[in-house]
C-alpha cells in the first residue's frame, strides 16, 4: 500500500486521525521524510446532544450538514458571535423522554420541537436517532433523517385544527353552528370515507366535531369553505408550501391537484403532507393570536411583529376547543391533563403511506400549546411507527389517582399524548424559572 503511493504521488498521509500511541511509534523510526502535521478541528463536547442541530463537518472542517453548513462561511470568518435559541437543560431532558419512550412503543424513530410562539425560537429541537458528530462518520442510512425538518408526514387529525380555523376565519360558520345528520360513511369517487369512531353523535356543533376528532364533521366544515379559501388558508400558514430555515434541511411537502375529494380527505388530514417544524410553527400561530412567525435557531437582537392573518377571536376559539380535548371525556388527551400547566391540543393518528395504499405502521402525534389562558410554547412530538406495550402503567392526572396497565390501541392518545405529558412535567420547571417573561 505503502509503496504504490510513493510510486504515485510526492505526498500522501500515513493517518490522518493517529493515536499518540501510533504517533510515537512513527517518529521512533527517525526518517525525516515522515513529518507530522497538526490542525485544528471541531470537537463537540455535547455529542450527539445538538446532532441534527449542528450538523457535521468532513475532514477539511466544511460544514456538510446543518448549521455547520448553513452558517460555515461565519463560523470561518469567526468575526462574530452566534448564539443559538436551544435550552441545553431542556433539550437534554426531551431526548430523555424521547429515547425512553422509543423503547417502551417500539418506535422506528421519534421528534419533538419546543416553540416560543410570540417570536419562532426553537427552544428545543430533538430527532432521534442521532448521532455523535465527533466520528465524522458518513451517514447513509435513511432512519438517520431529521424527523423535524427534513422529514413530510401525513398526519392526520391535527390538521382538523387547521380546518376549524379556517371556516371561522373566514366567518362562514362559528364554534356553535349545528351540523346535523352527519353520516358514518360517504362516498368520494372511488373512495369512501368513514368515521373512526362510530359512537360519534351524529349531531354535533362545529366545536364539538373538533372535540370529538370528527372525520365526517370536518369534511362538512371544509366543504362549507370550498376548496379556494381552504387551499389559500393552508398556504397562508406555510403548511403546504416551502418553508425558510436556519439549515438547509428542509423537507417539501408533497404537491397534489386540488378538486372536492382531496378538498374533503384534506379537511380531516388525509392526502395532505408537511414536515413538523411547519406544523409547530402554524400552531404557534394559532396561540399567538394569528400573527405570522419565522422558525429561529439562532438569537436575534430584535423580532418585528409578523402580518396578521386570523381575525380577531379566531385564536381565542380554536385554543378554548383544543383545551376541552384535553380536559373534557370527549376528548382523546386526558393523559396531558397535568395540574398546573393548562394544555390544550390535538392528536393525530395516521396510517403510513406505502407504494399503492396505506400500511398498518403509523405515525402519532400530539400538537400540544400552553399555557391555554395565555400561550407562550407549542409543543410538538411525533412518533414513528409505534406499537402498543402490554406492560406499561399509565397514571391519569386528573386527581382520580386511577392507574391502567397497557397500552389499549395504538393511538396518538394513549401513546405521544403520554410522551407530552411526560415531557412537559420534566420541563415545566424549567421554562418557569428561565422563561417568566409574562
């Protein structure tokens, strides 16, 4: 090996990454054609801790992912500094959570973001599995991809939250209009559409169909938009469209044709795809008051007041309902119901999209904010692929100190519900003390 290279080239590395071991064992030989070299690298003290976040370097210190790539001609000036958003404390404890709970549902992989929704800081941005950048080892398997921005899901019923808003926004129906008769099953071309759930009243305000997680209210409610406010709506809150990020990383959602069927299964989450960070950043939203927000990993001196896009009462409605979901037995996240906190949310269970149909595999998620009498962080977690556990204990928080043994069905309410819940008791101290701005 040694001597192909001396017939080929004037110069070539022995290893560029040696053991002082090794090292010393080189230079004992004494030929002074043997010279070493040293150059500075980055090390990464919090490992895999800030991985999808910071990213990676190859071995001529050029960034190749993340913000070591997005931001390598700063880092290498080093004329500035740049502070990030992220809360170590909090971000050590939410991969925590999310590796525990990885194992305990089986999960392929999982993400969470933690948002401020006045101003878009990312306090907390975790997509497992990870990696330790340090290796600067290549990375080729595709479950290594950032779940929360590079990753387009179906996801089902937390986009039911997004059609509410828009109907109200739009002023063509308010949180108690009547939707009366309301099929199990209806018929779209080929398709049908079914209630998941056939205990569903068949009458029920539009407030009520959201509480309940309605598929057939929600088409009602999309219809009763049509398919140009509901499409203009989805854009406005950058769900279906591209989004601006502080990495490149970022996934596409996936394009369709609009007409009244995808306008129907699109109205209860179904056929319609975005990434996590665009469905924290369009939550936040709707907890902000409707004013338009930028995603940040990285500190601004100043952040100027987006446009307005919700009406007046649209957010105060829509948090009221998302609040009931949690704290009313209609609701599908009592398991988030924790003292003290105040979460309102929404789950999502929906089946994985395969070549020709859907899987049985799934992807969970709950879309959580709080506090709901005055929002300040939406929280998002997703889980990839989960199975139910026969031997987990779950602890209702609603004072009834009620205890149940396994996992019933493998739905966003009794797993990533779980998770929040979990979570959010860890972090909730924390956020208290640090981030007591009013």
């Amino acid at each position: 090996m040694i001597e192909s290279q001396l017939d080929n080239k004037k110069f070539f590395w022995f290893e560029k990454k040696i053991s002082n071991e090794k090292y010393q064992k080189i230079m004992m030989l004494g030929d002074k054609s043997i010279k070493p070299h040293e150059k500075l690298t980055r090390v990464y003290p919090q490992k895999n801790l800030f991985s999808h976040i910071i990213g990676q370097i190859d071995d001529g210190n050029n960034g190749i992912s993340g913000l070591e790539k997005s931001l390598d001609s700063k880092l290498k000036k080093n004329d500035t500094t740049i502070q990030l958003t992220v809360d170590k404390d909090i971000q050590f404890l939410i991969r925590n959570e999310l590796t525990r709970f990885n194992e305990i549902f089986s999960t392929i992989g999982s993400t969470a973001i933690l948002m401020n929704v006045k101003n878009g800081e990312i306090i907390s941005i975790v997509s497992l599995p990870d990696f330790d950048p340090n290796q600067r080892i290549k990375i080729t398997d595709v479950n290594f991809i950032n779940r929360a921005t590079k990753g387009v899901y179906e996801l089902g019923s937390v986009f039911k939250t997004f059609t509410l808003a828009a109907a109200l926004n739009e002023g063509v129906i308010d949180p108690n209009t009547k939707f009366e008769n309301l099929e199990k099953t209806l018929k779209c071309g080929k398709n049908t559409i079914s209630e998941y759930d056939k205990k569903i009243p068949s009458n029920l305000t539009a407030a009520e169909i959201l509480i309940r997680s309605g598929n057939i209210g929600s088409v009602r409610i999309g219809q009763s938009l049509g398919i140009d406010k509901f499409r203009d709506f989805m854009n406005n809150m950058n769900l279906i469209n591209s989004i601006e990020f502080d990495i490149h990383e970022i996934g596409q959602p996936l394009s369709f044709n609009w007409g009244k069927c995808k306008l129907a299964t699109a109205s209860y989450g179904h056929g319609i795809t975005t990434t996590i960070l665009q469905l924290t950043n369009a939550y936040s939203i709707i907890a902000n008051g409707g004013y338009k927000i930028e995603p940040t990993l990285v500190m601004k001196d100043k952040y100027h007041k987006g446009k307005k896009i919700l009406n007046d009462n649209v957010s105060k409605d829509i948090i009221s309902i998302l609040r009931k979901i949690v704290t009313t037995k209609e609701g599908t996240a009592s398991l988030a119901n924790i003292d003290g906190y105040e979460i309102a949310g929404k789950t999502g269970t929906a089946q994985k999209s395969s070549q020709g149909g859907y899987s049985r595999k799934k992807i969970n998620t709950f879309a959580s904010i709080f506090p709901a009498s005055n929002p300040k962080y939406a929280l998002i977690v997703m889980l990839d692929e989960p199975k139910t556990n026969s031997e987990y204990i779950y602890n209702f928080r609603d004072g009834s100190n009620i205890k149940y043994k396994g996992t019933p069905f493998n739905t966003a309410g009794w797993t990533t519900v779980e998770v929040v819940g979990q979570i959010i008791e860890k972090i909730g101290p924390i956020l208290a003390t640090k981030y007591n701005d009013g």
